[in-house]
C-alpha cells in the first residue's frame, strides 16, 4: 500500500543524538538537498561546547533543527513536526517541544536499559504511555544499518558510524526527497581516500531510503513545494562563512590585501578556517597566540595600508578592548567582528546571546566611539562586513560587527551576488609631502591615510593624544578636548550615510517593535502573526546600526504609544533608546542561550496590546 500523502507549506524538523553520532552532518545534509529541491529554509545547530560530550547523557544530546517551507523562512521554527531521535538522552531532551501529533522516529538499538539509565528515564517511554500523543516510528537503524554493509570488511564499531546516514536515507524519503546530491558528495568526500567509509555511507543511506519505500509505516509522506526565488546562482551559507566572503569581497572591491589576524574562539573560529582556504586571491591569515596579538597584528595590517581584521567571541572582546583603544586614537581602519555567546566568562561557548551590545559601544576606557553594526540574518553577514569595511575606510575608524552565535552556525539558500554589482570601496592614500598633516580632517572629519616609507610623509604614531593638525604628542588640556570631540563626530557622521529608517507594518499607533541582530526573522513573523490576528496599528524596525544610531530613529519612537525592544540580553538596546530618546522602552529579555521562539514574542506583543491568549 502506498504512503498517504500531505502537502504542507511548511514543515520543521530536528535530528538529535549524540555529540558522535553525526546529527550535524545529516542536517546540513537534509538542508542541502532541501535547497535543491527549492525550498527556502533556515536552520539552528544546537550542540553541546564539549568536544566528546558524555555519550549517552542529556548534556551531550546535539540536535539540528530546520523549518522547510514554499514561502520565507524567517526563522528555524517554534516546535518541530518530526523529532528524529537516536537514543534516549535525544528523546528526553526534545520531545517536550514535538508538536502535538508529531512523528517521532526512534532508534530503538539506542534505547539499551543503560542508556535509558544515563537519560534519566526509570522505564521505557516507549512502554509508559508517554509518547501516546506522537505518532511514533521506531526503526533498529544501527541493526539495519550494519545489515546493508554485513559484506565489507568493517568492524562493529566502525559499521554503527554508519547509522546516520540510515536514519537520513529515511527521512529522505518521508520528505520525498531525492537523495543522489547526498550520493555525490560521499562519492567526492571519501571515494578518492577511504573508498570503503564511501561505500558504507552510501549503502546506508539508501538501505534506510528502501525501508521508507517497502515498509508500510504509520505515518505519512511530507511533500514542501518549492519556494520562489529570484533567479541567481543559489548556496547553503552560514553566518560564518559570509562574513569571511563578505571581508574577501571588501578587500577586493577596495584594492587591499585582505589581513586577518584572529585567535580561535567558539563559536567565531570558522571565519578563520574559511578565510585560510583563500590564500591563492592573496588573503593573508594569521593565528595567532592570544587575543591581544591578534588585534595587535591587524592594526599594524591597517598601519601598512592592508584591510586589517580580527574576529572573535564575548572573552576575546575583553581583552581586545586596550588595543581597540590604540586604534581609535591611531585612527586607523580596522574590522573587529564579535560572534556573540553567553556568558560571563567562559560562560556557554556554543549558545547564542546578545550581551556585548553595551561592551561594543563603551567597553574601553576613555572616549573611544566607534561605529557599531549587526547583520540580521546568515546572508545579510556579507552585506553587513562589506558596509563596515565601507565605513572604516572612509572613516578612518575601527568598526565593530556584532554577529552572534545563532546566525554564525545557522544557515539559508544566498544568492551569490556578483562581484561587479558591489559598489567599488574608494581608497585613497596620502602621497603629496606639501602641506602633509597626519591628523588634518577631511569634510568627513577623517585624517589622512599615509603609508608608512612613503617619502616626506614620515609621522608620529601612538597611544598618546596628539596634537590636532601635526599629530605631534599634545598633553594640552584644550587641544585634548578639541581631539576627543573630533573623533566623536567623526563616528557621529557616519549616519548620514545610512538609508532612511524602514518600518514594517503601521508607521504609527499603538505599538513599535524594535530590534536588532539575529532576532530579525522571530520578530517578523510574530509581528506578522499578530496583524494576522487582527491587531491594530502595530509596526516593525530592525535595527543594523547600533553607534551612531539613525538619524531618523528618534522621530519614529514618538510615532507610537509604546515602544517594545525583545532582546536575548537583560535590556541593552533599550537602555541605549530610552537614555538617547527619554522613552519609556518596554523590554523583553530572553538568556537562556537559545533564541527567541516566535510564539514567546506573539505573547509579549499581545501583552503589550492588552489582548487576552
């Protein structure tokens, strides 16, 4: 009998497992075929911050989640309608968000009594009644899996490896999905070095794709038409990754030598892997042995005329901040881009936060202003990157991008954008001895960028102030204060190069939701909800810079009754609005490491509205 058949214009699904067990690999694999079936997608990598977690044990329980859907994926999705659970731990951890009615697939080789121990769980669920409001599939994947490749001369160990790629083979197919690009990439991945690693993947997928087809299961076949795109050369792209393309093509566009001077640091180290694969276009990346060297060696990438970056998380910030200074004062440009986790401290490395909004902006002794920037979504990282590397070399200023840890690894279809079409990025270097200042202002209040060794453009340089015009050291009290309102409006200035506020839904009433960063496509979809539900006069603005704010911004508060800032912090942004504009910003804070849910902000919007759940 052939599966019964549902059309849906969206769907989400979670892989869970252990750490080992592959759970990443087989979502970025879904996601993958996903895209090429058309689907707009957006993702949520969640996994523990150990290496080797304890197998077994909810703390190491790694899941991904992905919302398929035929129109926009704002976000990964609230709760998930298929829950793929390889051993208990992933069950225990994941099932509370399965929607009601929500197919679970079980690994049931995974559900020894010692596991089932590990997990917390004192009898079976699959016995107690507990799972009675899902539709449940159970599947011996590690069985099945070492019976499709029992001929190949493989260990036990290394056969039971294999039983991700079964469990996919089967979501494939409840999915309608075709499974030959997964096919193409073992064959490209192991082929050529580990034939037999390719052979096991790929007779493992497939063995879990037939069982979908010949066994009649309880459950149907999910089917996701393809979402419209704008035509263009489409990929799967992090945060992360374009972020690095995002600085590639800003060099590019400006004529600079790419310098990427970074310490690794969870959840930022994969800008620096994915910038090291570049090192043929001429991209320079240094890892270096602290952060402080790390931001040391780009400032001096700037000091020589390059594009000087540096990445990292919260903890590096910390102790960045000293030589962030120098480079204010320096006047040089300079990316520092902050992948945001939780903390304080070590903290949670791997779960998302919004915390260094306040750091960015005033986490270094002295008046040290400098222009702040936060992308909105995996693809909006590289639009972001190029605008910031824009600003500093116009600015002569050091920019901060704060991305944080839930774009940085979560992932959506991008249209690659072709080079030609980003607006070139003018650099001009001081060549011209006569009348040389090295801290002259231009209508921007920028000081010249001279290289060092260029004749008769020999100057001083330092941490100390300088004297306005000669750039000689000054400890005059006045000129002190004329230098420090120099730069200050200097960094103001860069406003007026922003594009006019955009907002969403009524541009007045009752209520305007403001927000920044990764929170963009939460927010969106519960303001879209509550519209949809009928609620009056309600508006959206999404905030990309963060120091100096909009120029229009404060005219668009006074717009509305209330003004709501969701964050995944205590309140940050709103305590900037509310010391800025004097308005009475309403917060709604999340710091659970993990990011906003879209029903979470329908119920603070509504609360905010007065209406009743």
């Amino acid at each position: 009998m052939a599966a019964a058949v549902e059309e849906r214009a969206s769907v989400v699904v979670r892989f869970a497992g252990d750490s080992g067990d592959g759970i990443q690999l087989a979502g970025t694999q879904f996601a993958d075929t996903s895209a090429i079936a058309g689907n707009d997608f957006a993702t949520f990598p969640d996994f523990p911050a150990e290496i080797r977690a304890p197998a077994g044990t909810i703390a190491g329980v790694s899941a991904f989640q992905i919302q398929l859907s035929r129109g926009h994926a704002w976000t990964h999705g609230d709760a998930p309608e298929v829950l793929v659970a390889m051993n208990p731990a992933a069950l225990r951890a994941n099932v509370s968000a399965l929607k009601p009615g929500g197919t679970v697939v079980l690994n049931t080789s995974g559900f020894t009594d010692k596991n089932l121990t590990k997990a917390g769980y004192a009898q079976d669920p699959r016995t107690t009644g507990e799972l009675d409001d899902y539709r449940v599939v159970e599947v011996d994947a590690a069985g099945m899996t070492e019976a499709a490749l029992a001929d190949l001369e493989l260990g036990h160990g290394a056969k039971q490896k294999h039983k991700n790629f079964f469990m996919l083979g089967l979501v494939y197919w409840l999915f309608q999905r075709d499974p030959k690009s997964t096919l193409a990439w073992i064959e490209k991945k192991f082929a050529k070095h580990d034939p037999l690693v390719s052979e096991a993947n790929i007779r493992a997928l497939k063995a879990g794709y037939h069982y979908g087809e010949t066994t009649e299961l309880s459950v149907p076949q999910r089917v996701v038409a393809a979402a419209p795109h704008e035509p263009g050369l489409y990929r799967r792209v992090s945060g992360n990754e374009a972020i690095a393309l995002g600085m590639l093509a800003a060099a590019e566009r400006a004529g600079l030598e790419l310098v990427l001077a970074s310490y690794p640091i969870t959840p930022a180290s994969d800008i620096l892997h994915t910038l090291a694969r570049y090192n043929t276009y001429g991209v320079r990346t240094l890892q270096m042995e602290d952060e402080i060297a790390a931001i040391g060696a780009a400032i001096g990438a700037a000091y020589a005329g390059g594009f000087g970056a540096t990445t990292t998380s919260g903890p590096g910030m910390d102790l960045k901040a000293e030589a962030l200074g120098l480079a204010v004062s320096l006047e040089l440009p300079l990316l520092v881009v902050d992948v945001q986790r939780g903390g304080p401290s070590t903290g949670l490395p791997t779960k998302t936060e919004q915390s260094d909004l306040l750091q960015a902006c005033y986490g270094r002794h002295g008046e040290a202003p400098v222009p702040v920037l936060a992308p909105d979504s995996p693809g909006d990282c590289f639009w972001t990157v190029i605008e910031a590397a824009r600003i500093a070399t116009r600015f002569m200023t050091p920019v901060i991008v704060l991305s944080d840890a839930y774009i940085a690894n979560g992932t959506e279809p991008w249209n690659v954008p072709s080079l030609d079409l980003i607006p070139s990025i003018p650099v001009q270097f001081a060549t011209e001895p006569e009348g040389f200042q090295p801290f002259a202002r231009n209508a921007d209040g920028a000081r010249p960028w001279a290289l060092p060794g260029t004749p008769g453009l020999e100057h001083r340089i330092g941490g100390l102030e300088k004297s306005a015009g000669s750039g000689n050291v000054s400890y005059d009290s006045l000129n002190h204060e004329r230098m420090t309102r120099a730069r200050a409006e200097k960094v103001q200035r860069v406003a007026d190069t922003y594009a006019p506020c955009e907002v969403f839904g009524d541009h007045d009433g009752d209520l305007l939701v403001v927000s920044w960063g990764g929170t963009l496509g939460a927010v969106r979809e519960a303001v879209l909800q509550a519209r949809g539900a009928g609620a009056q006069h309600v508006g959206h603005l999404h905030l990309r810079h963060l120091n100096p704010l909009p120029n229009d911004l404060g005219e668009i508060l006074t717009r509305y009754r209330r003004v709501l800032a969701p964050e995944l912090n205590s309140g940050q942004l709103a305590q900037l609005l509310r010391a800025r504009y004097l308005i009475d910003v309403q917060t709604y804070s999340k710091m659970q490491g993990q990011p906003f849910y879209v029903h979470e902000l329908l119920a603070a919007i509504n609360a905010q509205l007065e209406i009743s759940p």
